[in-house]
C-alpha cells in the first residue's frame, strides 16, 4: 500500500507516523510516499530523515531537496504531492477549509482516504460524498466518534437513532457566568485529550460536536431528529447507535486517536494493538447537554441540512478561534461572531453549485467576520 498524509506535522499527522511505526512491527505492506506540511520545516526534516518518502510538500516555506526527496513547495504544494506520488491511501489531516482542496484531490487519485478534515462533509456535504462515489474512492471516518459510528453499524441495519458523545472540554465545571474570563491557557488545558489548538478551543464551545454533527448528518444519511449529543466525561463511550427495537450498541474505547487511525488504514483488519480499559475503575455515565454553555452546538443543530450556513458556521469558528487564541477577543465572543456571521448570510440567495462556490463562500465569510473584530 502506497501512503500519503497530509498535514504530518500536526497532531494527527504525527499520531499517523506513530501507527505506521507500530504497523511496520507487524510486516504490514506499505510504504510512505508522500508528506505535506505548512510551514514546519525542523519537524519536516526529522520526517524525511526517518521515512524517506518520494515526495515532501511544503505551502508556506522553502526547502531544498532532502536526500533522494522531491521536495515540492507553494501553494498548491500538496496538490502536486498528490498527483505525484499516486497513493492508494491517503491520511487527510489538514487543518480547516484548505483541508477541502485535499480531500478533492485525494478523491481523484487514490482508493481510500482515513478523513480527519470535518470541513471537507461539513463544508461539501452531500457533493463531496457523490464525488467520493463516482471516483469509487473510499471514504473512512478517523474522528473518534465517526469511527465509532462507523464500527458500530458495519453490516447492520440503519439505525433509527445515532448519539454522539462529548468529554465537554476544559470549561465544562466553570460558573457560566466566570466564562467571559477564562485565558487561552484555561481553554487550552483539557481534561483528556491531547488535541490541537482550534480543536482543543471547539472541544470548550462544542462548536467541534456541532462540526461533527454535522458530519455524521451527511455521513450516515440521517435525518435531524435522529441525532442526540451526551457528555461522557473521560471520553471512553465514543457513539451509541440505537435501533428501533429498543437495544442500543456502545463503542467502548480508551480515548487515544492512534485507534481510529489505524482502523483507517488496515479495514477491514484489526492489526494495531492498543491497551484495553479496565472496565471496573469508573462507571459508565452520561450528562445532558446545558445548551446555556454550549449554545454553539445547538446553532449546529439548528442550521443542519443547511449547506451554506453550514459552510458560514465552520468559516466563522476558524476566524474567531484564531482571534481568541492571538488574544484579540473574549472566549464568550467566539459564539457571538459565530451567531452574528449566520445571521448576515441566512437570507442571502446563495447557490452552491460546485466546490468553487464552496471556497468561495468560505472566503467571504471569513473576510466579514474579519471585519466584525475591532
């Protein structure tokens, strides 16, 4: 199997290395051809030094040819990597809407893609799902909660109910009304996932459930009144899925993205190897969900089908996260330029007609929100 992953430098690209290393262990055929990258050019090289790969793609830095590497570099980087190094898998796990791109080409040049871009369904939705189908590339969920679902209705019938589980992040036990308060560094701290930083800032506001609901929407093909969110604190029930009858099936797992990872790469086997949980030490509990803190998530559930607000929402979170985390804004603040961003397209007569349009809104929603910061 020829690899390529997209965003390596981040955390999912690194935990994508880590699997791999695992996976030589068990003589796993593979080899990896293609890496891109932002602009990490130390972690680059470390890369390259160990994998050696055909291909290194850089968008937002300049690197000369590394050993037996092509190195690629511009904006368009990754794209070319792609089309190069011809991968029958592809790890997408580029950050935000650029993501999107990459997904695209993926689609067209590969079998099989493990996703970790939620933009690409919130952003594409039913479109890109198509596109996937007619380039007869599969698509495999890598969120923890996707997989679970994934898993969970493998050779089932449809199940007439789907619950998507949240940890509820840093500031689950702060006063709501301590919130407009909190520093970067109070966000930042979660109680148990080791994550990025946009997503570690969505996992507070569960604008990141909000981005997944929306992915399992169009993923599973369900209707709104089949999806529920409940918080399991430490994170080791990662989906439910109920069926009509009454039984409900639980994925139980220890939270660690490595899992879902892997599964990507070797389904339909099983061949990473991870600790089991001992299932003595905590109870199995859930909490509803206070839409008083976590009104971003019920935004998602209320814009959900709606592919243009859809694209709003995620275009408005990713400037306002960015905000938050340079110091320019409130955390309470990230929901309002959400919410504000919503109301300003909700009435436009907008088609979405391509994926062209898609980036095109992205951009313009991101510039207006830009726009809403003193």
């Amino acid at each position: 199997m020829r690899i390529a992953i997209t965003g390596v430098t981040g955390s999912i690209g690194t935990q994508t290395l880590e699997v791999l290393e695992f996976l030589k262990t068990k003589n796993f055929d593979f080899k990896l051809v293609g890496i891109s990258a932002g602009s990490n050019v130390k972690k680059m090289i470390e890369i390259i030094k160990r994998w050696k790969p055909e291909y290194a793609a850089l968008e937002n830095a300049e690197l000369e040819k590394f050993n037996e590497t092509k190195i690629l570099t511009g904006k368009d980087a990754t794209i070319e990597m792609l089309e190069k190094s011809k991968p029958d898998f592809v790890l997408v796990a580029t950050g935000g809407a650029i993501g999107i791109k990459h997904t695209l080409k993926a689609i067209e040049v590969s079998k099989r893609i493990g996703l970790a871009n939620k933009e690409s369904i919130v952003c594409g939705g039913n479109m890109l799902l198509e596109y996937a189908k007619k380039n007869n590339t599969e698509i495999i969920p890598v969120d923890s909660e996707h997989s679970a679902l994934f898993q969970l209705k493998l050779g089932d019938i449809k199940p007439s109910k789907i619950i998507i589980t949240a940890s509820g992040g840093a500031l689950r036990d702060w006063p709501i009304e301590k919130l407009n308060e909190v520093s970067v560094k109070d966000v930042l701290n979660h109680p148990v996932w080791s994550m990025g930083k946009r997503i570690t800032v969505d996992s507070a506001t569960m604008v990141n459930k909000g981005l997944e609901v929306i992915e399992a929407y169009h993923l599973f093909d369900l209707k709104k009144d089949n999806i529920d969110v409940l918080i399991n604190r430490n994170s080791h029930i990662h989906a439910i899925v109920g069926y009509p009858d009454g039984v409900m099936k639980f994925h139980y797992g220890v939270p660690s993205m490595t899992i879902p990872i892997a599964y990507s790469i070797t389904y339909p086997e099983r061949i990473y190897e991870y600790k089991y949980p001992d299932l003595t030490l905590e109870p199995i509990k859930f909490e509803k969900v206070d839409y008083n803190r976590y009104p971003s998530l019920k935004l998602a559930f209320d814009i959900l089908g709606n592919q243009k607000l859809q694209i709003v929402y995620n275009a408005a979170d990713e400037i306002a996260v960015q905000k938050f985390l340079e110091g320019r804004i409130k955390y309470t603040e990230i929901y309002k330029l959400i919410y504000q961003a919503i109301n300003k397209f909700i009435n436009k007569n907008i088609k979405i007609n391509n994926f062209s349009d898609i980036m095109f809104l992205d951009s313009k929603a991101k510039k207006i929100v830009k726009g809403m910061i003193l």
